[in-house]
C-alpha cells in the first residue's frame, strides 16, 4: 500500500470515498434527472447526429474523478488501443459527481449532446433504466469470451440490465475483514478468526477497558446492511430486480449489526459529517486514536488505512469474512464504477477498443494497481507477480492472493430501477431507527418493503 504526502494526491490516488452524496446522487438536481427519465422522455432514436461529428471532433469521455480518469488515459495510450487508432485522441472532461451523472441522463434523455464513453457510478446506473430502453450500448457480442476471464459480479453485473451488459469495471470490490494485530496479540487473541462467535469474544477483552471497540458501524448508510447481507447469503433485490428486504437472512444480517452494538457491546456508531457518512474525517480520526480495532471492506475502503494511518502500518492483518452468519459467504461485493458506452456515440467500436484495452488487459489494470493499488477484477492480472507481492502495511500479508481467494465467491449483484429509491428508503425507514433508535430489524424491514411497493406502484 502506498502513503501520499498531500490530500491532491491521495485523491488520485485511491477511489474517493463512498458518502450518501457520492454514492447515491440524492440532491435536488438529481431528483429533477430522474424524474425525466422515469417520465419516459428518451431519444426516439438509438444514435442521434451530434455537433461534434460535424465539427470534426474526436470521441469523448466524461468522468467524475480525476483517477479513474487517469486509469482511462492510460488505456489510451496502451499498444492493445493505440496501434489500432494511431490518429485517435479522446477528450476526457471531468465534472462533479451529481453534476456528470445528472448531465448524462438529461442528455440521453433529450436524444441529444451525450459523449462516447462514460464512467457511470454502481448506484447512479439504476438512474438509467428507468425510461422505455437503456440508453447504453449492449456490450455482450463485443466481450464474447472474454466473460471468462473477469469475475462478473464486480465487472460487470452491476452494469447488467435483462441480461445485457452495458457496463465494464475494472475494480475488484470484494469484502474481506481486517484487525489490528497488535491490540489482539497484547491481550493474547489467536487470530485469523474462524467463527464470528470468536470476534465477539475477543471483542469482549477489547472494549474491557472502556474506550476501545472492535467494529464502527454506520447508523445513516446502508453500507453494513448491504454487505453483511450478501455474506448472509442474501442482497437487496431479486435477479429480476424486485426488492426483497424482508426475507429472513436480510433480517438476520441486521440483526446482527444491531446486537454488536446493544446486545454484545462490542462494536460502536462510526462517526459522521453530513456531506460524508461513510469515511469521514471524523471516522478516521476515531481509528487514529485507537478507538475502534476492526473493520471489514472492500480494497478501496481497506487501501485507505495506509493512507489514513501510516503510524500503524504493519499492525493490520486481512482475512477472509468468517463463518457463524446465515450462510456465510467468504466474501461479499460493495462499490464500483462502470464505463460505458452511450446510444449517441457515433464511435461505437473505438469505444469498446478503448473500454477492452484498460479493463480486459493485464497491463489496463496494472496501470491502475500501480497508480491506486486497485485490485483487478480482470482474472489473469492476478498472475503478475505484482498482485502476489507481500504487503508491509498488512504484515506481509500477500494481499493480492487472499482477494483471489474469495473472488470466485463473490455472490451475484442484482441491479433494479428502483436501486436507488430503495437504499434511500432503507437509510430513513430502517438504518437510523434500528442503528440508532434501536427498534426492532424485522417491522423496519416490513415497513421499508410496503413503501418500496408504493414507490413502484
């Protein structure tokens, strides 16, 4: 893992983190973007002829972070790309977050001023399949057998829609647990964990003294939920996209977050800032200070604490998520960004070369594990030696290994139209009153399940 000198560059290099802004997109712009897409007010036709064609102009990109820019960049410039297009040059443009996705979908929805290429957010992509069509390339025939070679719950499911694929990711976001050694081995804890019984009971020892906890678990995301959910062997919508929050492993799994809290008393609520409750300055600061022992995540919320916390490099171990929780999956999935290509491309093909040459490559996705220790969810990247090197912040740990381990396992994602309208729901009616307010997980569930039916009715 790398450490940064400055917070520009750590920007660029790490995935920004996850917020209820960021990671749904739920402001007033992006209210009024949805709503034109749900209106069914859509191109009348898959490719409309745009400025820039008659202008002479060359494809064009839109992202909403300077990073995964830059990983596209590098695609650009990669033989696999450039030896096919030698004369090509695409224009990156960078906007906001809520900014970039709302343009998107108003510029595909008015038939009219869309780019080529576009990184679509894993929430955001439900914004899009709200209309008569989705106004997205289908990306199945151009992949062919190359499905063989990416673990398709975090490459491409989530861009996934009746079984068309309209997006590719190159980041692995499989969930795995991580503690601080140090703590463990002072109060004579045997790790790696192979029960969720054992953390409790190490937990125990660890709060003994009043001020240190294991987990920080979120009382405003749906972070926890979604992942602990899919490790129960459940998710949030059905493979036809229906909302299925009620069923007994979604109630297990929430249970289980509350009891760490209230019942056990192991685990604390991670501190929060309303423009980010996920990662917050405040919520690094708690492990800064040895507050809090433990946490589970994907690579870009684990590749953080080197980043976050230098000082305890070499005192974090990773594993495998244990067993003692519904079924008990190694691992589950959470976050992603897709690249995909829009119905208003006139340069379909050059797209895709563009979208194979960094995502479907070796050397597109360790351009990325390089600049951002991205952990690829392209299969034989992991044969360089560069994904089997052992990690200092981690104990020597072969990180690369360990997340190639799980990654079969990763449980699938099931996307909906209503992704969006649900997890907001789910924040409101269900996370804050069973997190915070501490009621009962099942009737918030049963709640959230009757007004998701309201929503889509």
């Amino acid at each position: 893992m790398k450490t940064h000198d400055d917070e520009q560059t750590e920007r660029r290099t790490l995935p920004t983190p996850i917020s209820r802004r960021r990671f749904l997109g739920a402001t007033a712009g992006a209210a009024g973007a949805l709503g034109l897409a749900a209106s069914g007010v859509t191109a009348s036709a898959p490719r409309v002829a745009s400025r820039r064609r008659a202008q002479g102009a060359q494809p064009e990109m839109w992202g909403f972070d300077t990073a995964r820019l830059d990983f596209a960049k590098a695609a650009a410039e990669l033989p696999a790309f450039k030896e096919k297009h030698p004369d090509v040059t695409i224009n990156f443009r960078e906007f906001a977050f809520d900014e970039m996705h709302d343009k998107l979908l108003a510029a595909l929805a008015s038939g009219n001023g869309a780019p080529d290429i576009a990184d679509v957010e894993i929430a955001r992509f439900s914004s899009f399949l709200k209309g008569d069509r989705v106004p997205f390339v289908a990306l199945n025939d151009r992949i062919g057998a190359e499905i063989e070679n990416i673990y398709r719950p975090a490459a491409s499911d989530p861009w996934t829609w009746e079984d068309q694929i309209y997006g590719l990711g190159n980041e692995l976001n499989a969930v795995v647990l991580s503690y601080r050694t140090d703590v463990l081995e002072g109060l004579g804890i045997e790790t790696p964990f192979e029960t969720w019984d054992q953390i409790i009971e190490a937990g125990k020892k660890i709060t003994a003294d009043g001020e240190t906890k294991t987990f920080a678990l979120h009382d405003i995301a749906f972070g926890d939920l979604w992942q602990m959910g899919q490790h129960a062997g459940t998710s949030f919508f059905d493979a036809e996209g229906v909302f299925q929050g009620e069923n007994p492993l979604m109630i297990e799994a929430l249970q289980f977050l509350q009891d760490l809290v209230y019942t056990h008393e192991v685990a604390g609520i991670a501190p929060a800032i309303a423009t980010d409750d996920w990662m917050s300055p405040a919520y690094w600061a708690a492990f800064r200070a040895n507050k809090f022992t433990m946490l589970w995540g994907p690579p870009w919320h684990l590749g953080r604490l080197a980043v976050e916390l230098p000082d305890q490099a070499g005192k974090w171990a990773v594993q495998k998520l244990p067993t003692g929780l519904g079924e008990s999956r190694a691992t589950a999935n959470f976050g992603g960004t897709g690249q995909c290509i829009t119905e208003q491309s006139e340069n379909p093909d050059i797209a895709f070369d563009l979208l194979a040459a960094g995502n479907l490559s070796v050397e597109g996705n360790l351009n990325d594990f390089r600049a951002r220790t991205v952990y690829p969810a392209y299969i034989p990247t992991y044969e360089r030696p560069e994904l089997q090197e052992p990690s200092p912040y981690f104990g020597g740990a072969q990180v690369g290994q360990i997340y190639a381990s799980v990654a079969p396992e990763l449980p699938p994602f099931n996307q909906s139209p209503g992704f969006t309208d649900a997890t907001l729901a789910m924040e409101r009616v269900v996370i804050t009153p069973v997190m915070n307010n501490r009621e009962e997980p099942a009737p918030a569930l049963k709640e959230l399940v009757d007004q998701v039916a309201e929503m889509g009715s």
